[in-house]
C-alpha cells in the first residue's frame, strides 16, 4: 500500500527492481543478456556500467526526502509514516 501511494507522487522508473513487485535481478540480468549478445553479434561496442546504491536511505538526507515528499503533494499520512521510519 505504501509502494503504491508513493510510485503516484514519485512515478518508479520501469527498470526499478529493489523493493517493489518484480521478476527483479531475472529480468534485468536477461536484458542484459541480449543487449551483450546483440552487441556482440552486430560488432559494435557497448560499455556496461553498474552502479550499487546500499543503503541509499541511510545516506540521503532525511529532510531532502521529507521536503520532496511534501513538494510531490504526498498525503500527510504517508509524509508522517515515512518520518517515523
């Protein structure tokens, strides 16, 4: 429910696999998959990076999220569920 109220306020990009409802790592991994092997079979070059963002919560500012929360037009119940987290 909470996912759900915040994806309206803050749309999630559609490669978003971390703590949502998603075949996750499976599908992303096989995208990449296909995107070496067509690279690969059309000899053109491809650069992969990967980015890991552990504890991403921990290291954004808490009254960044707040404030964009309430900028999003977040309802309150939600902006006071997230603070007490």
């Amino acid at each position: 429910m909470l996912t759900a109220r915040l994806t309206k306020a803050c749309p999630i990009n559609s490669r978003q696999s971390g703590f949502i409802r998603s075949a996750g790592c499976s599908e992303n991994l096989k995208l990449l998959q296909l995107l070496i092997h067509n690279a690969k079979r059309e000899h053109r070059p491809l650069g992969v990076v990967f980015v890991d963002l552990a504890k991403a919560f921990n290291t954004v500012s808490h009254y960044h999220i707040i404030s964009s929360l309430k900028q999003k037009g977040t309802d309150s119940h939600i902006i006071a569920l997230i603070t007490n987290l």
